[in-house]
C-alpha cells in the first residue's frame, strides 16, 4: 500500500515539475515579445526598456508563481507537515495578489519614462519577496534522508530561476535579489546535512546561480545594444523618411515635367498622324489617278494592237512591214509602262487577294521563255531553259507568272549581249527558280535601292524603254503578298542572278499535248460564233477584225440588249462571250454576260476586258469559265486566254 502512495505522490511530484518548467518557458516567450515591443518606442533608454519589460511580462510571471505554488502545495501533501504546507502556500498566493495589485496600477497610470525608477524599486520589492517564498520552501520542505522532496523543490527551483533569467534579467536588482533568495537556501540546506553527497550538490547550486548571474548579464548587454540598435534605427528612419519626402518633392516636380512632354508628345503625334493620313490619301488618289487614267489610255492601245494584228495580213511590202514590227515594238514599251502602272496601283489599293494553287513549274517557264525570245532575238540575245526539275509548286499562278515575267523583262532590257537562262530545282522543300544574265550588274551600293520604286541602274537619262523602274518593286511586293522570298546576286559587268523561292515538291513528267509555242494556231474559229460587246467603236472594229482572221463568225454590240437582240435574229449559240468592263448607261461587263448567258441557258465562257483596278472588277471571275484581262491585250495574249477557255 506504501509502495502505491509512493507511485503516485511521485507522479503528482513529476507532474508539478514538468508544469513548472513548461510555464517557465511560457515566460521566455512573453519576454521576448515584450521587450520587441518597448523597443518600438524611440525615446527609451536601456533602464526604461528594462522596467517596461518588467511589467509587460508580468502576467506571465504571476501565473507561474501561482500555478507551481500550487502543483508544489499537491505534490509534497503527505510528506511535510500539512499546516506549515498550508501557511506556506497562502503566504505565496498573499505576495502574488499583492503583486497583482501593483501590476494593475502600474497599468492603469502607464507611468512616464521620469517615474520608471519608483516603479522599479517596487517590482523589485515584490520579486525579492517572492523569492524568500520560494527559497523558505528549501528550508521547510527537504529534508535529510528524503531524495525525492530534495528533487521536487530543486527542479521548481531551478525552472523558476531559469524562468526569472529571461523575465527580469533586463533589471539587474530585480533578477539578482531574487536568485539570491530563492537559490541560496537551498545551497545552505543542503550544506547542513553535511555528507558528501549534499555537499557535492550544493557546489553544483552555486555553480548554477552563478551561470544564471552570466547569462543575465550577456542577456542584458544584448538588451542594450537592441536599445541602441532600434535607436539608431530610429535615427536612421527619420532621414530616410526626410529623404522621401525630398525625393516625393523632386518625383513631383518630374512628373509634372513629364507630363508636360507627354502632352507635347501626344500633339506632335497628332501632327504626324494627321500628316501621315494626309499622305496616305493623297497615295490612294495618286492611285486611283492612275488607275483612270491608265483606263483611259488602254481603250485606243487596245484598238492600235488589235489593228496592228489585222495588218500583218495585209502589208506586203518589206518597208512597210518593218515600219508595222516598229509601232508594234513602240507599242510593247507603252504597254508595258502601262502594265508596271497598273500592277502599282493595284497593290497600293490593296485589291491583290493571291489564290494558291498547285502546278506545274516547266509549263509556266517554257511559256515565258518562249513569250521573251522574239524580244530578246531582236536584240542579238537568247532566251533559253537550263536545268528544270519536274516540280509541282503551290502558289498563285497568275502573281507567280508576273513575277518570273518582270525578272525576265528587266533581264532583257539590262543585257545588251549574251544570253539570259531561265533554271528551277528543288531545296529542300523549295523551288529555286533563277533568272541568270549577262547584263550590265548592280554595283554592291545599290543592292538594297534596286526594289525601290523608279529606282534603275545605268539609266540616268531615264530612257523609257527600260521602263519606269518599277518592275523589280512589283516583284517585292507581290513576294510580300505570296510569302516567298527574293534574293539577287550580282557583280557589276558580269550579270546578275536574281532568284525566288517558292513552296514545292518533286512531280512525274508532265505531258503538255504538243501545246504550240505561239498558242495563236490552236485558236481556229472553225466558224464558231464570238459575241463582242463595247461601247468603243474602235475596239469594236479591232476585235472583230482579229477573230475574223482566226476564222470567227463575230457578233458586234454596244450593249447586252443589242447583244441579245442580234443573238435572237441569228438563232444561235455563242461559243464564247467578251465585254468591256465599263458601258454606256452604267451598265458593266459582267450584267452583260449574265443576260446573255440567261438567254442563252448554260454559262457560255467569257472575257472581261477592262483597265481598271477596282475591287469589284475581280468580283465575278472566279468560276473556271470566266477570265478577267488587263488592257491593253496583245492579239497572242488574247489567243492564249480564248484557248484556256474553248481551245
């Protein structure tokens, strides 16, 4: 039976302690937290951060005191006299309320820093009491031959020294006063049971007092230097926040000044937006300047050509027929000026819209190798094909074949001996298509002006058969359009290179069916039916005398109802409709085509002739039986376009 009460007065004892040191750590906790927050205040010096400390800590203190007075009162039951156990522990519980007391006034005068010290001297009162409580324990409680109340107390006392260290090291007479009392008679309790090993003990209490008395002493030099830290701190706050101010001062006065460059900015910005929208008008009316007039223009050069075609079959004479490949020379160079004009204005407006396709590279080459060399024979020059791999390339035909054609015109016209070789092969997944002279090159300085408009080599006297300098810039710009990309090579009196490439793939050998170079014989008539419909007699005249000669029976009028009207009195069908775009009473190419198709009851193929670049005009050809050409038209080109559609 003695054994269990031992059991468990030493459980109730381990208890005690383990509460005692767990509420002596809460204390090191609250002193830290404490002394973080007086240090805030500016003014305080070491002394007062250190009394301040004392009292905002002072809670935690006090339950300690209380809490392990209590837990001590329980654990000792049964071993010490009851009535001295009892007296002992309202004595503590008299000096905590007491010094509960002293704490709540202090918090409700919060004292300035001048009246610190009186509070001082009184909390160190309170402590040193309640350090002779606590150390009368030693000599009340332990006693000789009792190991374990000897435990008991030295643990609460020691935990409770350990725990005052943190809470009143930051006030030197508190801190001591109370290590002296609550330490020291233990030391001599234990001393007077005089045998080795009490002795030993009480060494080891003086050797942790006087431990406790260093670490005090480092914790309160570390005080002071936090004080002088958080002053300095303090100082330096103070300039930085001058400097602020100074610089919100300055950041004031630059952002006003920004502002007013901002402001300035955003008018000079106006100024040249408003200067660039006029520029980009007065661009759009220079367009479409040229486009009119350019239409204009093409109506008499479309009869001219068209005559000039009739006349080879009716100029016998050596003289006059070379009088007649002359005009039609001088006739060639007009058209082509025209036709740079033309495409300029077509892509400053922005109708070009590219339709990619897939087909044969050789057809196309051949064909403008073949359309070049009349030109270029005339000149002593050859136009020939060199390596040509069978490829199949995915672009726009139309705008593929004008940029090969402008690389080949303007090789012709740079070259005045020698040849210029058309060759294609396959890198990588391109097609490198090359146009290679003999010309006159480009020096290095005038590489990257060449694709500028009316910019030319070796021209200066602006002759005007090598053109008006823009057919490398319509080159450029519809590269832009297509995605393909240009380069040239170039070394002044040797030639140029100039190159595109374009997307493409190995393709079989295609097989054109023996397509006649000149394209004009495969366009007998054989009497079939061709309806002309323009409101320009010449014109009129010039295409019925040409499809005349191709064998042609020729319906002419100036409008689709005169169109339909002849048809109905003929009783038969066209094979093929052409219409100028533009006729009389507003009426367009295209209405005329759609009545005449309505009265005839299947899409018969048509032409829209015209030299305009509105986007409208590009409206109706998309169907396969439907063709737009430009003005003026060559009689060879005409054929080509009348076999494309009814061979």
């Amino acid at each position: 039976m003695s054994r269990v009460a031992n059991r468990q007065g030493f459980a109730v004892q381990g208890f005690a302690v383990a509460s005692a040191y767990r509420l002596d750590l809460s204390c090191v906790g609250a002193a830290l937290a404490a002394t973080e927050g007086i240090m805030k205040s500016n003014s305080s010096t070491a002394a007062a951060v250190g009394i301040r400390t004392l009292y905002q800590q002072m809670g935690p203190v006090l339950a300690a005191n209380a809490v392990n007075g209590s837990l001590v009162v329980a654990a000792l039951w049964g071993r010490a006299e009851p009535r001295i156990l009892l007296i002992w522990g309202a004595v503590l519980m008299t000096v905590c309320l007491l010094r509960t007391l002293l704490w709540a006034r202090y918090a409700a005068r919060r004292p300035a820093e001048p009246d610190l010290a009186v509070w001082g001297r009184r909390f160190t009162l309170g402590s040193t009491v309640s350090g002779m409580v606590w150390g009368a324990a030693a000599i009340l409680f332990v006693r000789s031959g009792d190991p374990l109340s000897l435990l008991l107390v030295a643990f609460v006392l020691g935990g409770m020294a350990a725990g005052a260290m943190t809470a009143l090291a930051s006030h030197p007479p508190s801190f001591y006063l109370y290590l002296a009392m609550s330490i020291l008679p233990l030391q001599a309790r234990l001393v007077s049971f005089g045998d080795r090993a009490s002795l030993a003990m009480a060494g080891m209490v003086l050797l942790f007092v006087l431990c406790m008395v260093v670490i005090g002493r480092n914790y309160r030099l570390s005080l002071i230097r936090r004080v002088e830290l958080a002053r300095q701190n303090a100082l330096l706050l103070t300039s930085m926040e001058e400097q602020v101010r100074q610089r919100t001062v300055d950041l004031e006065v630059a952002n006003s000044q920004l502002q007013e460059e901002v402001a300035e900015r955003r008018r000079t910005e106006a100024a040249l937006e408003k200067a660039r929208s006029a520029a980009e008008r007065a661009n759009q009316a220079k367009s479409r300047f040229l486009a009119a007039a350019s239409h204009d223009l093409r109506q008499p050069m479309q009869a001219m050509f068209l005559f000039c075609r009739t006349l080879h079959d009716h100029v016998a004479d050596r003289r006059a027929r070379d009088a007649l490949v002359m005009l039609e020379r001088g006739l060639d160079i007009l058209k082509n000026l025209l036709d740079s004009l033309l495409d300029v204005s077509r892509l400053d407006v922005n109708i070009i819209r590219p339709q990619s396709d897939s087909f044969a590279l050789r057809t196309m080459v051949e064909e403008i190798a073949a359309s070049f060399r009349p030109v270029a024979a005339s000149k002593g020059l050859i136009v020939r094909l060199g390596t040509i791999e069978e490829l199949q390339v995915a672009s726009d035909r139309n705008l593929l074949g004008r940029m090969l054609r402008n690389l080949v015109e303007n090789a012709v016209r740079y070259t005045e001996q020698g040849e210029i070789v058309i060759s294609a092969a396959l890198v990588g997944s391109l097609a490198r298509i090359e146009v290679r002279d003999t010309g006159i090159g480009i020096p290095p300085d005038q590489l990257e002006w060449i694709f500028e408009e009316f910019h030319q080599v070796g021209n200066p006297e602006r002759d005007k058969a090598r053109g008006l300098g823009l057919g490398l810039s319509i080159v450029q710009r519809l590269a832009t359009i297509l995605g393909h990309r240009v380069d040239v090579q170039s070394e002044p009196g040797r030639g140029s290179v100039f190159a595109v490439e374009v997307p493409a793939r190995l393709a079989e050998a295609i097989d054109d069916g023996g397509r006649e170079e000149g394209g004009e014989a495969a366009s007998a008539g054989s009497g079939r039916m061709v309806v002309v419909v323009d409101d320009d007699p010449m014109v009129l005249l010039g295409l019925q005398s040409v499809f005349q000669g191709w064998g042609y029976e020729v319906v002419m009028a100036g409008s689709a109802e005169e169109a339909c009207r002849h048809l109905h009195q003929a009783l038969r069908r066209p094979a093929l409709l052409i219409a100028d775009y533009r006729l009389r009473s507003g009426q367009v190419g295209i209405e005329a085509i759609e009545k005449i198709r309505a009265l005839c009851g299947h899409p018969v193929p048509g032409i829209i002739l015209t030299g305009e670049t509105g986007a409208s005009i590009t409206g109706g050809g998309d169907a396969p039986e439907f063709r737009i050409v430009y003005k003026p038209v060559t009689s060879h080109q005409l054929a080509e376009v009348v076999e494309e559609l009814i061979g």
